[in-house]
C-alpha cells in the first residue's frame, strides 16, 4: 500500500505543502539521485519548519529534473515562469535606467546586491561531502586571493575567526548567522562551522560566503543609494571569478542554486531604506511593493524584523528575468516608494 502524504499543519501556507499532493508524493518518495540525494531530504526542511515560505531544496543539479513534479509547480509559482519558459542573462550594468533613487542620501542606508552561484560538477550544499567542501573552500580561497585591485581582500575560515568579530560581522550585516533552522533540516548546516568561510576587501565592498546556502554568495555593498555602483562592482567580480571557477549551469533554470527561490539569475538586489510612514501603513506599502514585484524584509535580512522603520527592500523574481530587470525592478520600486514616503510625510504635516 501506497505511503500517505505529509500532512500540513492547517495555517501551514508554504508551496510545498500547495504541491505535493498524494500523487506526486508516491510518484517521488522513493528516488534518489546520483549523488545519494533523497526525495525525502528535499522535502525535509518545509516538514520540520511549517512556517516555510518554500520548503524544498535541491541537493544537485539532478534533483531539479527528478523531482520535477513538485520542483516545477513550484518554481512556476513562485518565479511566475513555466517550464516552457526560457531564461536570459543580462549582466550589461550600462543598460540600467536610472542611477541613485535618493542623491540626497534621505531614506537610503545602504544599497546590497548578491548572487549565488555554486560550482559545476559538484552536488549542491545538502549533498555535499565533508571533504568535496573543504576542496571547494580551498580552491575558492585561492582563487580569491588572487583578485586584484579593488578586489583584493583577504579570506577568512570561520573557525579562525573569534567570537567578538564574527558577532560584530554579524550585525554589521557582512556575514551570514549561524543556526539557521531551515537550513539545518536539509543538512546544509553538517560539519559546521568546518568548510565556511567569508573573503573581502578592506573597505567591505565586495564580499564572498563561502559554503553557505550556496557555495559562493558573492556580495557587493556600500552606503547610499548609488545602485548602478554597486551592480558594476558585481558585475566585475563575478566575470573575474568566473575566468577560474566553473559555475553550474543549466540552459533552462540558469545558475542553479540549493533553493528554488535563487534560480535563474541568483541575484538579490536590496536597499536598506528609512520609510517609517508607509512601515505604518502596510496596505499601501504592499501594493506597491507588489506592483514592482518586490519583497519586504526586515533589518537584520531574511526572517527579521524591521528595527527603527528601516527595512531590506529587495526584487522577488530572480528566473525568467535578467539581472538588468531584477536591478531595475527594484530601482523602479525604490523610486516609488520614496515619492509615497514623501507624500504620506507632507499630509501628517497638514494635518498638525
Ligand atoms: P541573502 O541576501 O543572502 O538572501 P539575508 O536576507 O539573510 O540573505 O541577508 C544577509 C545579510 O545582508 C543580512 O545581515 C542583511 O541585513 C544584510 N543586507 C541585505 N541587504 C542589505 C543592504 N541593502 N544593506 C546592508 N545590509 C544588507
Ligand atoms: N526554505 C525557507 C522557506 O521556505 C527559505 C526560502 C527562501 N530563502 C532562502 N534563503 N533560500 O521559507
């Protein structure tokens, strides 16, 4: 007899739990890739954690075609691309309208864009052996360290680095937290703190995790608003690190990452931004923030809460766009956003 599928806590909202439906969950239970990776790892994490946005990860770039019945639906929902669909890489910094949304420096902190890329030929994170990570560590830290100009920084393994720093990292919003409970129930977080590592320049512009979510989040960030600075700056160091890295790729999804949600470009593209009106009124915050299909985080990134009416503004869809668009949606949002913040700010000043 046929196992019954997962049952889902009644408020349980995440995409797996739209998706897996008893019959894809017998048509899948019992596969497993080439790299060992199990259905039931992939689905793991959105079992243990209900309150997941997603739920699933995949361990290699065979699980994206094995368990496709429930990746695609999946990916179609949340990216709005259908597996027809193709994908486009744009990284041509030069064909973003736009500069800086706030030359004034009034409501932006500071302007973040990352990528994840992960590296071809190895299994994705959750698969990862111990000794295939230390091997991708290695090779990433020498690679790194051969950067040149405004690039050039220095690596650091996280075991090397003492508490005190990696704290202040921390909140300084240069390195990834520990303990990630949605990570740990796919066994992205085995060996820790072994393998993991960050690399950057002096002035924390241009920054590489290595071995987090995905094996390479290569981050360029600075204070204010100056987007396109900051895009050409990625741009750069992803084309130099490609030159001795192979990135994993694939002609339909794109970079391939361990989450669904970072296929296509892999980009993120945020500002931290001072919008403490339109944070009291989130019905008009979310409809525009919708309309330019973009997300709200808190402060302290994913799953935080905003401190201070400052929040993480960052584009949604990362497939089935370019990097161009994705930077663009948020400029387009950012612009928005800032002229609503203004609006709501005069009439509180009428009304006194
Ligand atoms: P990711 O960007 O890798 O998806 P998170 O949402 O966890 O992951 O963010 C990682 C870190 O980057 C957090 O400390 C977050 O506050 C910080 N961050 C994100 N955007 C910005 C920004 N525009 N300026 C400064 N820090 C940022
Ligand atoms: N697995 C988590 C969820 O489903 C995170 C999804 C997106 N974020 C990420 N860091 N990949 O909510």
């Amino acid at each position: 007899m046929a196992t019954k599928v997962p049952v889902f806590n009644s408020d349980c909202s995440s995409l797996l739990a739209k998706y897996l439906s008893q019959q894809v969950f017998s048509q899948l239970e019992d596969k497993v890739t080439t790299s060992g990776y199990t259905f039931k790892q992939a689905i793991n994490s959105g079992l243990v954690n209900q309150d997941s946005g997603v739920g699933v990860y995949a361990g290699d770039a065979e699980s994206y075609t094995m368990f496709a019945p429930l990746f695609d639906p999946i990916i179609a929902d949340y990216h709005n691309f259908n597996p027809h669909d193709s994908h486009q890489s744009n990284l041509h910094f030069d064909e973003l309208f736009g500069l800086n949304p706030d030359p004034t420096g009034k409501y932006i902190l500071s302007t973040r864009i990352r990528v994840g890329r992960n590296i071809a030929d190895m299994p994705l994170g959750p698969a990862l052996s111990r000794q295939q990570r230390r091997t991708i560590e290695l090779q990433l830290a020498k690679t790194l360290t051969g950067l040149s100009g405004e690039l050039s920084g220095n690596y650091y393994s996280l075991g090397n680095i003492d508490a005190e720093t990696r704290k202040q990292l921390i909140a300084d919003h240069f390195l990834f937290k520990a303990g990630d409970r949605f990570l740990d129930a796919v066994g992205l977080n085995r060996d820790w703190p072994e393998g993991r590592g960050i690399f950057h320049n002096l002035e924390k512009t241009f920054l590489v995790w290595v071995n987090e979510e995905d094996q390479l989040r290569i981050i360029s960030m600075q204070p204010g608003g100056d987007i396109k600075a900051v895009f050409s700056r990625l741009v750069k160091a992803v084309n130099e690190i490609e030159v001795s890295v192979p990135f994993l790729f694939d002609q339909r999804l794109g970079y391939l990452t361990s989450c669904p949600t970072n296929l296509g470009t892999a980009l993120r593209a945020s500002v931290h931004i001072r919008l403490p009106k339109l944070g009291d009124d989130l019905i008009t915050f979310k409809a525009i923030t919708d309309h330019h299909q973009l997300q709200i985080r808190g402060t302290s990134g994913e799953h935080s809460v905003s401190e201070g009416g400052v929040f993480d503004i960052s584009n949604k869809r990362r497939l089935g766009v370019t990097e161009v668009e994705c930077v663009q949606d948020l400029y387009d949002g950012v612009v928005e956003l800032i002229e609503r913040e203004q609006e709501l700010a005069i009439n509180v000043d009428l009304k006194k």
